[in-house]
C-alpha cells in the first residue's frame, strides 16, 4: 500500500487566483502572482514572505493569558522531534499559500540546548531539513537573524549588557546564525535590538553601551565578509517595548547611528509599520527618511492598534497604508533586496489554523492592490508633476545657484535687496491631493 504523507492543513489546497468578484474566503482576490505589472510580475513587485515566529510558532498568548491557539501538530513541547516536524508544517503552509519566502529567528526554527555546543547541532540539524525543503518547494530565505532577547541571558540587552559574557554570548551566537543564513542562500540578515536599551538612565552608560553596540556590528559586517555571505545586513527600528527606550528607536535615530560609527556602507534598514507608529510617525514618514538616505532595504509587513499603545503586530489591510507603502518603493525603483515581509499574527481570538491563510490572504491582497494603484497613480503623473511644480524655483536662477554651492549669504542678502520680498510659491493643495488619491482608491 502506497504510503501517504500527512497534511497539517487538511481540507486546504493551494490558494489561487480568482478575481475580484470571488467570494470564496480561501482566493486571492486581487494578488495574481503572475500578473505582469510595469514589465515585473506581482510576485516579483512584492516578495512576500512568511514569517516563523508568528505563523508557526505563535501560540497567541498575551501578557494577560496563554496562548488560544489549536494547532493539532504541536506535542506542547520544545524539542528537537517537535523542530523536525515543524519544518514540515512550514512548507506545507508555504507551499499552499503561494508565498515565495520565509524569514526566521534562530530559535525559531531550533530548540537551545544545555549549552552552546549542543545548540549549535541542534540547529544545523534543522538547518539541513530546511536546505531540503528549499530545494524541495523553490521557496527561499529572505532573511534570517538570532533572537537576542527573549532568554534571560539578555536580561540587560546583548550587544549593550553589562555583562562583557553576554556580549560574547551575542556574538557566537549571530556568528553562528549568519553561518546559516548563508548556507541557506538567505538574502539578508536583520539586527533589531530588543533589548539593546534601557529601562532607567541611573543604572545605564549609555556611551559605552551605544560604543559597544557599534564594535559588535562592525564584528559583524567583518565576518560576513570573511565567510563570503553576499546578502544585505539590515537594522531593524523600534523605539521601546520591551525597554523604554531602544537605541534604534527609529529611521533617523539608525541612520545617525550607522554614519556616526561608520557603518552605513554594510547596513540598509527594514523597517514595520508597527514599530513606525509607536515611535509617533507614520510608515510613509520612515519609508521616506531611509530612501532619502538610499538606506531602505526591506519592509515588515504589518500594522498596529492605535488605541493600543503597544506593539500589536496586525495584518495589514488598509488599502491607503499600502498605497502609500507601495509609493515609496516604486519611487525607489522596486525592491533591489528584501520583500514584503509579513511580521504579523493573527488576533488571539482567531486560533483555529485555516485563519493564517485568512490573514495572509487578506495582506497579500491588500498589497497588491495598493501596488496597482501605486502604479496608477504613477502613470496618471498629476501627482508627480504636483511635487515638480512646487519644487521648480530651485531649478533654475537662485534656486539653482544655492543647490549648486554657489551662492552665499552675502549673495542672497543681495538678491534679495534688490527683489524686495519673497511670497509663497503657490498653494500646497493638500486636500486636492488626498482627493486625488481618493480617485484612485
């Protein structure tokens, strides 16, 4: 008798393409991966991808209660066995969603041992069943990273503790987490600094914390080159939970960072939207910050609660958030590394499994909605041509001269004698523009 393979999902087939009318909850609506769009396909526009921790691993508990979620492989353990057989849930859930790529923490994907050295083979037993499953499915590591937060160990941070043992622990443990990122062909590698803050200024150096920091990620962008790792090096922001204050508490406060101790030749950012809001901006604000900076790698996918002051992690389904989203990285010129990573778990009240493919489903649609109107309204130009026409005295006369570096204020008092006064240029139309994209929306 022919033996069969176990379905983790079963009942579920792979998801497809079926319209805007479908009204099957299990289709795209809008996300037909093979739609060329501006000469790319919508798959490779977007680059989903799926994260480990939430998808796979999430059990939906909250500081308030244990976890809701029914997920019928789990054995309510954290052992290797129980490692093994999770790959295999992640790439059936791939496989059936359609989604390109997945991301991980190190912990993720492999229980820690009794000690490092037992780790260490803990993972790469699991990094080897997930080479074979890459190879197996075509789906591919957007990026990995190690997660230095969550055991008590970091404590007081990684990178930045107190304790120079930690920091080495840090290290061999993202020396070992860039080693698998690489055999894994991941496309890049992400640092967010959970921990790498403090909860008080009295207990806190936080110049040589922050001197620490730099040290550890030049360490870092070192070995990447030793070993022959090609992907991008990204920076994560976030500006606090789980401290009060994270050093990379946002777009800016990262690029001043990586200038500041010379680094911003080895890293791009990978910036959330959950993590933009909570630092009191908007998406589009730390999307336009990086770019302005060429320093926008990669995204996660997600949104927040803004009656909720923490980190809710959300699904993305806001067709002006993903407009605007979508905006940015066409005026880019498309992902060039990363994707569109989706950093988000469904709600502790939607526990039974068939509801991750709802949510990704729903994301995944709403980006590729706010993609085709991103493209729209690049092609319609009225906006673009707004923004030109505003900006246009700086193209010519002094406007001009002083981009150029050729003027003084000398030469301005001058000018300026002699024209008398300056008047506003014209209105700035906000509110035509945001009917403008309402006629798109």
């Amino acid at each position: 008798m022919k033996k069969t393979t176990k379905e983790f999902f079963p009942g579920i087939s792979k998801i497809q393409y079926e319209g805007p009318k479908s009204k099957n909850p299990l289709a795209f609506k809008h996300y037909n991966p093979d739609e060329v769009l501006d000469g790319k396909t919508l798959k490779d526009h977007l680059r989903f991808s799926v994260t480990y921790w939430h998808t796979i691993r999430g059990q939906l508990a909250d500081m308030f209660g244990a976890g809701t979620a029914i997920r019928p492989w789990e054995d309510g353990t954290n052992s290797l066995k129980m490692a093994e057989t999770r790959v295999k849930v992640a790439f059936e859930f791939l496989e059936k969603l359609g989604a390109p790529f997945y991301a991980f923490h190190d912990r993720d994907v492999a229980p820690e041992g009794k000690n490092l050295s037992e780790t260490n083979r803990n993972f790469d037993r699991i990094a080897g069943l997930l080479a074979k499953e890459q190879e197996r499915t075509g789906v591919k590591l957007l990026w990995g990273t190690a997660c230095l937060f969550v055991h008590p160990r970091f404590a007081h941070g990684a990178a930045t503790s107190c304790n120079a043992d930690v920091f080495a622990y840090a290290a061999a443990q993202v020396k070992k987490a860039i080693e698998v990122t690489h055999q894994l062909k991941g496309e890049g590698y992400v640092f967010w600094g959970g921990r790498e803050g403090y909860s008080t200024l009295l207990n806190t150096d936080l110049k040589r914390e922050m001197d620490h920091l730099g040290k550890f990620l030049h360490m870092a962008a070192a070995y990447k080159k030793e070993i022959g790792f090609k992907g991008q090096f990204y920076i994560e922001p976030k500006p606090k939970e789980p401290t009060k204050h994270q050093y990379d508490s946002d777009a800016a406060a990262c690029l001043n960072f990586l200038r500041e101790y010379g680094l911003l030749n080895d890293f791009k950012l990978n910036l959330e939207t959950n993590h933009a809001t909570l630092a009191g901006h908007s998406m589009q604000h730390e999307m336009e910050v990086a770019i302005a900076a060429n320093a926008l790698g990669s995204i996660d996918a997600n949104t927040g609660d803004l009656l909720l002051g923490w980190d809710t992690d959300q699904f993305p389904t806001n067709i002006y958030l993903t407009t605007e989203i979508m905006l940015c990285i066409q005026s880019m010129g498309g992902f060039t590394t990363g994707g569109t990573n989706f950093d988000a778990k469904v709600r502790r009240e939607s526990f039974e499994p068939v509801d991750l493919f709802h949510a990704h489903i729903g994301g995944m649609d709403a980006f590729a909605r706010g993609l085709k109107i991103a493209s729209a309204i690049n092609r319609d130009g009225r906006l673009g041509e707004f923004i030109t026409q505003r900006y246009s005295s700086w193209d010519s006369g002094i406007g001009a001269k002083i981009e150029s570096g050729k003027a003084s204020f000398k030469d301005l008092e001058a000018y300026m004698l002699k024209k008398g006064e300056a008047a506003p240029n014209t209105s700035g139309r906000q509110e035509l523009l945001e009917n403008l994209m309402n006629e798109f929306i």
